[in-house]
C-alpha cells in the first residue's frame, strides 16, 4: 500500500473541503483504514491531532480571507464552520494571538499553519526490533474507564496511579497468568483521535489465548473480560524510559516502517505491554495490502 500517496490523498480532500463539511469516513476511505487507526498513525506523523490540523488550516485560509477580502467577519466565520462570530473570534485569538476584527485595524503579526505534504523518510538512525506474529484470538480481562478525549494525555497517568492504589494492579499481580500479549495491557479504544468527545482506555491483563494447551483464567470480581480476533500482529520492542521510549517508537513505526513494510493498519486497537524495569512491547495488528 502506497502510504505516501493515500496520506496526499486525504491532505488534498481536506485542502479542497475547508469550506465545507469534512467527512471522517470519507477519510478513512481514502487512506484504506479505520478512522480510529488513521488519526492515531496522522498524529504521530505530523505531530498534531488531525483535528487540529484541519482548525488550524481553517483559520490560517480564514486570516487571508481577512487581509484580501471585505467580507462581513460573520461571514467568514460561517465559511469556515463556525457557528458564530463569537466562537469565531474565540478561536482565531487563540490561534494568532489577535481578534479577527484587528486584522483590519491595523499591523498584526498572524500565524501559519502550511499545507502539509508527506514524503518518505528513510533516515536509519535507529533500529527498530520488531517481530510480526500470526496470533490466535485472545482475551483480556480488565477495568474500562471512559474518559474525555480532550483530556486524555492528563486521564491516563492518572488511572494507572489509582490502579496502583487502589489495589487492582496487585490483583493482577496475584492472579493473572502471564500469558502474551504479556504484562499490564494499556489498551485505547474509540475516540477518533479528537473527533469524539469521548474515548475507552482498558487497563488489563490476557486471561486467554486460544489455543488447546491454554486454561481460561477467571475473570475476577468487579472486571470485565474483552475478545480480540487471531490476527498479524507486529510486535516492537519499546524498552527505555516512559513515555519517551514508546512515543518514538509509535513515530517510527507510522513515519518509516509502515510506508516501507507493504502491510497495511488493521481495524483493531493498539495495544501497549508494560513489563518490568522500562520494558514495554507494542502490539500494532496489520493486513497484507
């Protein structure tokens, strides 16, 4: 699958549909994935949640529309989805630092956010260990908590904190039985990378996997048990300090080995293997394009 050329794709539906209606779906679509697994990848590679690159094209075209045009401020907000001047007005300040309405009262310094456009980086600086594995169904067994999409970074420390103290993740300790995926399981799920104003994050641990030899571990009070089909996995080492460690490895894997490796992103969730000592894996379910 030609990453390169589908992520161009899916810039240029987004350059022409500024002033319109962008549809997420249609998205997902043209880059031959789930929204949920397109935002995760985008964010990485360009650094910002895809929502937010498509405001702050919005509002950088919006700024021109200022200095080039005379039309109505409510106008230009109503061309870019704006609801109203005000909500307008609210966001192009926090964007450029002025209101829209100074725009044309005089010199204001205004930012830019440029069209992006990607191209393959092969640049070798790091090797990334990795392994892909044909995985049997399986099931984890955890706690699923709901949080706020906009407040995700800042939830979910939080939660592995509470876990701790709260006495789940000595249950774990003491029941589960270190099956693989392996170790304490970060699993994200829905959200729409921004696009939701809400999201999962399942704290858990694999109780089964689906082969003869394996015994069902019994789901423990207050948990709850979640399946994931057989499937091909890559499997990366992530090892080294937290959160570092793993964010450069997702960077990695979305900017370089993904483009390269001719698989494509699968519809399922990833997931994040906590061990022991800085050791994590990442488990990123892929298709042969």
């Amino acid at each position: 699958m030609d990453w390169v050329k589908h992520l161009n794709e899916v810039i240029n539906y987004i350059e022409k549909n500024l002033t319109d209606e962008i549809s997420y779906d249609l998205i997902s679509k043209i880059a031959g994935c789930s929204v949920y697994n397109f935002q995760r990848m985008f964010s990485y590679i360009a650094d910002k949640p895809l929502s937010e690159y498509i405001r702050y094209r919005r509002l950088t075209m919006a700024a021109f529309d200022l200095l080039n045009s005379s039309d109505r401020i409510i106008d230009i907000a109503l061309k870019y989805g704006y609801e109203s001047q005000d909500a307008f007005s609210r966001a192009f300040k926090n964007f450029h630092g002025v209101l829209p309405s100074s725009v044309r009262t005089g010199i204001v310094q205004l930012k830019s956010c440029p069209k992006l456009s990607f191209q393959i980086s092969i640049r070798g600086e790091n090797q990334m260990n990795y392994q892909v594995e044909q995985w049997p169904a399986f099931k984890v067994m955890g706690i699923l908590n709901s949080i706020s999409t906009s407040t995700a970074f800042e939830d979910v420390p939080s939660i592995w904190e509470n876990a701790w103290k709260d006495g789940t993740m000595k249950r774990f300790i003491e029941n589960f039985p270190d099956y693989r995926p392996a170790g304490f399981l970060g699993i994200a799920v829905g959200g729409k990378w921004g696009n939701s104003e809400e999201m999962d994050y399942i704290i858990a641990v694999t109780s089964h996997v689906d082969v003869p030899e394996c015994k069902h571990a019994p789901v423990l009070e207050g948990m709850t048990e979640f399946s994931y089909p057989s499937a091909t996995w890559v499997v990366i080492n992530a090892d080294g300090e937290l959160p570092k460690a793993v964010q450069d490895i997702y960077r990695e894997f979305y900017s370089e080995w993904l483009p390269n490796s001719g698989y494509k992103l699968a519809n399922l969730p990833v997931i994040e293997c906590y061990l022991q000592e800085n050791r994590q894996e990442l488990w990123i379910a892929v298709e042969v394009d």
